[in-house]
C-alpha cells in the first residue's frame, strides 16, 4: 500500500527540483558543507541519484521544518507518517554507516518504475522501505537492505469515508467479504492479503484515485497504515478517511530499502545503510520512529487481527 499526501499545487511540483538542496545537505557533515561553501575552488562531491515518491518527499520537508535530519530524534508532529519518517531513518542511517556523499532525489511513481532505474544503474536506491517480494524477478540486478520492518509487524487498517454506514459498521471477516475494496496488483502483499481473506478487490494503477473512488463510492475500502492523528484518520488531498474500527489486517512479510547491485556506488551505500540501520535498531530509534509516527499504534492492539 502507498499512502500518501496530494501535492497541492503547481508551484509544489516546480518545488520538487528543488529538493536536492535541502536534501543532500542533510546528507553530508557540516564540516563538508562549511568547507564547500568557504572554496570556489573546492568542487563540489558529484551528486548520486536515490528515487523517492515525489509527494513523499515534498512531506518530508515540510516534516523536517528547517530541523537537521541528523539531530532529529523526535518523529512526532505534522506531516509525520510511516514513509516520511523512513526517508529521515534512511539519512541518519547513512551518516552513521559512514555516508558522505550528497543525493538527488528523482520522483518515482511506481514499484515496477523504481525496479527499471535500479536495474539500469541509474539510481543507487530507494528512500522508502518496500516489501521484499516487490524484487521478485529482479534480484540479479537489485538488493535489500536490512530489513527495517520485521515479519509480521506491518498492520494495515480498512480505510473508509465515514459516510459509507455499511462499511463503518463491519464487525467482522463475513463483513468485510461483503464489501469491495481498492488495490493494485502490482503491491504483491497487499494484493495476496486480499485474495487470502476471500475480499473483492478492484485493480487500480494510480494511489492518487484511490481515496477518490472511495469517496466517490466505487468501491468501499482501501488498505492503509494506521496514522498517529486523534482519530487514525488519514487526510488525502480534499478525502478524509477513517478505519473501519476494531478490525486490522496482519501483513506477512519484511520491508526494506532497494538498492542496485548495478550502480557502481550501490555495494558502499549497502554496506553504510546496513551498518547505520544495526545501530538505529539497537538504540531503539526505528521503533521509536514508527511508533511517533503512528505507524506502530498502541491505539488499536485490542483490534481483531485478520
């Protein structure tokens, strides 16, 4: 599944090009960038390409706020969700795995799109974790990273307008079978979940349709994170859905960042990712973060586990 925020307008669009700045700056010491910025003379490292969701990204910085990604250690607050706080693990990983180099971010739309740029070595890695099966077929040219999410801690609510009485009102698997849902084929997880519960789901390309459709009552349900708002609601564009209460699906799986086994700065990124992502786990940062995030919510641990 792929939540996200719309970008909101065209000027955020344009905003996207802009994002290197601020990006790689976050990923390099200050002592680098005080030295860059007091030489001419002094070139500047060559920027090495990551892929990140464009409207991932864009949260991403208006989550930070002008904070040093590398000092951050609360993941609370506005725009904070599961995937935006991976893009900051993923920085504070790299600086301690022993990353200099600066990144450029490149807007990636799709699984099957960041699949073909890490194959062809025109990006090192992602910037968002994604299930380990999302690789299948591809694994001569791409790798994981570490996991970041464990078998089995990944849960997923039944999001819904609250309108959709019937929906909102599900008790139950039988329930739930008897309602439709929104996914995409391509999320091979979320799709065989689906499958597995006997729920009719409905193949859609774009996540941007999605909340869409279910407003629009095309469908009832789509499978997202639980949130860290008051009431787990989730805000996409001008849609506001909510879970179904009191039912929540168990994903089976581990997630990781995607690395190219191609690109010739992929093994180095591999190995300061990892190491930086050992240290992250052991300190109790990663739990930390999903937990702040909403992501790993206490708010729904009496839940039905479906």
């Amino acid at each position: 599944m792929y939540s996200s925020t719309l970008i909101s307008s065209t000027a955020e669009l344009k905003r996207r090009d802009c994002l290197r700045l601020g990006l790689a700056a976050a990923a390099l010491p200050a002592g680098l960038m005080s030295g860059l910025a007091a030489s001419d003379a002094q070139a500047e490292p060559a920027a090495v390409l990551a892929a990140g969701p464009a409207d991932v990204m864009a949260d991403y910085q208006r989550f930070l706020n002008q904070r040093d990604v590398l000092q951050l250690s609360d993941f609370s607050g506005p725009y904070s969700r599961r995937d935006v706080v991976e893009v900051a693990l993923f920085f504070q990983a790299l600086h301690r795995g022993g990353w200099r180099a600066p990144l450029k971010f490149q807007d990636m739309p799709s699984v099957e799109r960041l699949l073909r740029e890490l194959g062809s070595g025109k990006v090192v890695s992602s910037s968002t974790s994604y299930w380990s099966e999302d690789i299948s077929g591809a694994e001569a040219s791409v790798q994981l990273s570490q996991a970041v999410i464990g078998d089995g801690e990944f849960e997923a609510g039944f999001y819904t307008v609250e309108s959709n009485s019937r929906a909102m009102s599900a008790k139950s698997l039988k329930d739930l079978q008897g309602l439709s849902a929104l996914s995409n084929q391509s999320w091979l997880v979320d799709w065989r979940n689906l499958k597995r519960l006997g729920i009719r789901a409905q193949h859609v390309t774009n996540w941007e349709l999605m909340p869409k459709m279910v407003a629009a009552g095309r469908a009832d349900f789509l499978l997202a994170p639980f949130q860290a708002t008051p009431d787990l609601s989730l805000q996409v564009g001008t849609v506001r859905l909510q879970p179904i209460p009191g039912l929540k699906l168990g994903m089976q799986g581990t997630r990781h960042y995607l690395i190219s086994k191609i690109h010739p700065d992929g093994a180095n990124l591999q190995a300061a990712l990892n190491t930086g992502l050992q240290q992250l786990r052991q300190q109790g940062v990663i739990r930390k973060a999903y937990m702040q995030s909403g992501f790993f919510n206490p708010r729904v641990s009496d839940w039905l586990r479906l």
